[in-house]
C-alpha cells in the first residue's frame, strides 16, 4: 500500500509538471525577439514596454531573423489583453505568412487573461537566409465592457536540432500510465 502512494504521488507530480510545461511560455530559443522588435506592422497595435497589442482583428505584424539550414519552429507568445469575461473563444487564431518555401500556417495559442502560452509551427528550411514571418490575428470578440484584445509578448525562432524537445503532456500521460502497467505486473509477481 505504502508504494502503490508513493507511486500515485510521483505520476501526479509527473503530470502537473507536464501540465505546466505546456502551458508556459516558449523560452530559451535560439532567437528571442521582444514584441515590439518587429520590422513592420499594421496600423492599429499599441505598445506597453517590450509588447504590442491590438483591439482589432485582421492586424498583422511582421518580424525577421537570419536563420541556418535545418528544422526551425516559428512562433509568438501571447496573452490576452482585456477581459474574456464569458470565454467567446478558447484559443487566439493566428494566421501566418514566412518567405521559407512562400508558407502559409495557421497557429492556434489558448486565450488566458492571466497565463502566457505558445504556439509554433515547425519548418524545415534548406537554406541559411534572412526569413521574414507575419503574424496576422484573425479572431477579435467584443461585447461591452468585455473586450479579448491579443497581446504579442514575444516572438521565437528555434532550431529544433540543437534544441532538446520540451515533453508533450500526452507523452508524459503516456509514459504514467506505462509506469502503472508496470506496477501492477510487479504486483501480481509478489
């Protein structure tokens, strides 16, 4: 009984950690532009220290990077800034244009007036060059005095081959429920 605790303790640890690594910030890229670092922009953002902000859909950002041969992830950081109130949607949608092999992308980020999350395409691209990114937002909800309004914190190239991957929660739920499997065979040989 005593290991079958200690057991249970160390996979919901495994799988708050997991939680939390989801749904924090992309940190630690090879390349880490603040939001206001972009090289043009649309007409309608604000700035607030180091991010931009917009109330308005359909606004767009553009940022660039040089950047080596290989798989890079292109991506923002993001929050919300104003009220979601009654939650009208669950995740920011972001459309994105990159000049690596003329790509077009959708990037979905979870929409929290609180938390700061992520989200990231991964493109493989065959030359070193100067990439450009644009980052349009297509999703604005208001309804007054609530407002959703996106906030670019930052935005993040990574070469994901010299980056170690950061575990998916479905993995570290995965490798849990293997670790109870075990448990129980252990189990039954005693």
């Amino acid at each position: 009984m005593k290991k079958l605790l200690v057991f249970l303790t160390g996979l919901i640890l495994i799988l708050f950690v997991s939680t939390n690594v989801w749904c924090a910030p992309y940190t630690g890229a090879d390349i880490m532009l603040n939001g206001t670092d972009y090289i043009d922009i649309s007409d309608r953002w604000s700035e607030d220290g180091t991010s931009i902000y917009t109330n308005w859909d359909n606004e767009w950002a553009t940022y660039q990077a040089d950047l080596t041969a290989g798989f890079w992830n292109f991506g923002l950081n993001a929050k919300n800034r104003g009220d979601l109130g009654e939650n009208w949607y669950a995740n920011f949608v972001i459309q994105g244009q990159t000049n690596a092999i003329n790509y077009n992308f959708t990037i979905y980020i979870p929409a929290s007036d609180s938390e700061e999350y992520n989200g990231f395409v991964t493109l493989n691209l065959f030359d070193a060059d100067t990439y450009t990114v644009r980052y349009e937002w297509m999703n604005d909800a208001y309804n007054p005095p609530l407002d959703a309004n996106i906030e670019i914190t930052s935005v993040f190239f990574d070469n994901t081959e010299t980056t170690a991957p950061v575990p998916e929660p479905a993995t570290m739920l995965l490798f849990g429920i293997g670790l109870l499997g075990l448990a129980g065979v252990s189990r039954r040989k005693k």
